[in-house]
C-alpha cells in the first residue's frame, strides 16, 4: 500500500514573504494603471497646443484679440500639463472639494471646440450642437466633462475620417423620465461601431486605431471619470431620432445640480 505523505509546511515567514509580494504586485499594478491614465490625459493637452499653434500658422493675418484669446488658451492648457506632472510625482489623483464638482455644459464645450478647432478643419467636419435652455449644470468638475468631451469628440472625429459629409452632433437634456439626471450625447455619421468590437470598447488599453493613435484609455478613463460623479456612460445601441443622420451615439449620464 502507498504511503501517503502530508504536503510540506510553509512556514510563517515564507507566508508573509508571498503576501508582501502579493502586496508589491498589486501595488505595481495600480501604479501601472494610473500612470497609463495620466499618459493619455498628458495627450489632450498637448494636441490642444499643438492644434493651436498650427491654426496660428495657418492664418495669414490674425488680430490681437483673437491672439490673445489663443495665448489665454494655451496658457489654461500649459498649467494643466502641470497639473498632471504634478500628480505623476505625487502618484496618486489629488482629491476634488465637493464644491468644485458643478461644470456648466454650455461653458465648457465652448472650450472644448476651441481646443479641437484644427482637428475640426483638418477633418471638414461640422460640428453641431444642441442645449436644452433650461439644462442646470452638471454634478461633475468642469476638468472631468471636459476630458469626457474631448475624447468622445475626438473619437467621432476619427469615426467620420473619409466620409463624403463628416457631421459630429452634440445634444444634452434632462429627460421627463428621469429629472435628476441629464444626457448628453455625442453622435457621428461614420462607419459604425463593429458587434465584434462594442462589448470591449469601455476595457482599458483596448483601440481599434492601433498604436500610432490611440492608447486604449479615452472611453475607459471616460466612463470612470463619470461613474465617479455618479453618472454613467455608455454605446447606445439604436442611435435614436436626430435632426439630422446619426449612426453612432455615446450617451453621457450626469446628476443635475440641486442648487448646492
């Protein structure tokens, strides 16, 4: 008959070796993660500049006024390169005061347009936008939807590449349904998300553009920015009725303020 032998014993130190390994291995992972996140935030605000910068050169004459608005423009985007740098260092995301977490959509996608101005010509897309009058403003910090914004624009304006008539729209509203909530929306009249793709699009380092382009992370920093604030964001599935043709639509859930 075989002898059975117990397995041998780990010891009380060789557990607390494995276990601080574990430790060091997750504490690694997060650090890869969030570095991941702050290199991609680190890239709006360099081709902000840079998108800036060329429609300067492009101009044959420009007036001061609009130099000094661009100026103002790159300056806000410069201390903002800052800011990340500073939170690289500081390895970790600095808390947000409550106070600060009140973002008025109509306000903030005037910059965001202003930021992807030369993207916008450079693509010969039109950009159209549509704000219910009444829309409180959002439960969200004005640098969050900003960074929602540009990358779901950013994103249609690579979608409508080659189309014969490149239309990015933009809607929010609060609908009956749900009024402690706004939508906003971003639709396209590109090509179409692919079924094999949709279920993957929100999961980090995942991009159908390819390495040159994309980092993976605009949709899943996206969503967590949102989720953070108490909202949501997501790929409908039916596009819904539009003014005019849209085939892909992100859907932007917020809270609406209360006044606070």
């Amino acid at each position: 008959m075989e002898e059975v032998t117990d397995p041998p014993r780990v010891s009380d130190e060789e557990l607390r070796r494995l276990r601080d390994l574990l430790a060091a291995a997750g504490r690694l992972a997060e650090f890869g993660r969030f570095a991941a996140q702050q290199i991609h935030e680190l890239r709006q605000p360099l081709f902000a500049i840079k998108g800036l910068a060329q429609l300067l050169l492009e101009k044959e004459r420009v007036d001061l006024e609009e130099m000094l608005d661009f100026a103002r423009h790159i300056v806000e985007q410069s201390e903002r390169l800052t800011s990340l740098v500073s939170n690289l260092r500081q390895l970790s995301v600095p808390s947000t005061p409550e106070a600060s977490r009140r973002a008025e959509l109509g306000a903030v996608l005037v910059r965001v347009t202003s930021l992807l101005e030369f993207r916008l010509r450079k693509a010969g897309a039109t950009l159209r936008t549509q704000i219910a009058p009444d829309l409180p403003p959002l439960v969200v910090t004005p640098h969050g939807l900003e960074q929602i914004l540009i990358n779901l624009i950013a994103n249609a304006l690579d979608a409508v590449a080659g189309a014969p008539q490149p239309l990015v729209q933009v809607r929010a509203r609060v609908l009956p349904e749900t009024p402690r909530f706004a939508v906003v929306e971003v639709a396209d009249n590109g090509a179409g998300v692919a079924k094999a793709v949709r279920d993957r699009l929100f999961e980090s380092f995942f991009t159908t553009k390819g390495e040159e382009q994309g980092t993976g992370l605009g949709l899943a920093v996206s969503r967590e920015v949102a989720r953070s604030s108490g909202g949501d964001l997501v790929l409908l599935d039916d596009p819904g009725v539009w003014n005019e043709p849209a085939v892909t639509v992100f859907r932007l859930t917020l809270a609406v303020s209360q006044g606070l």
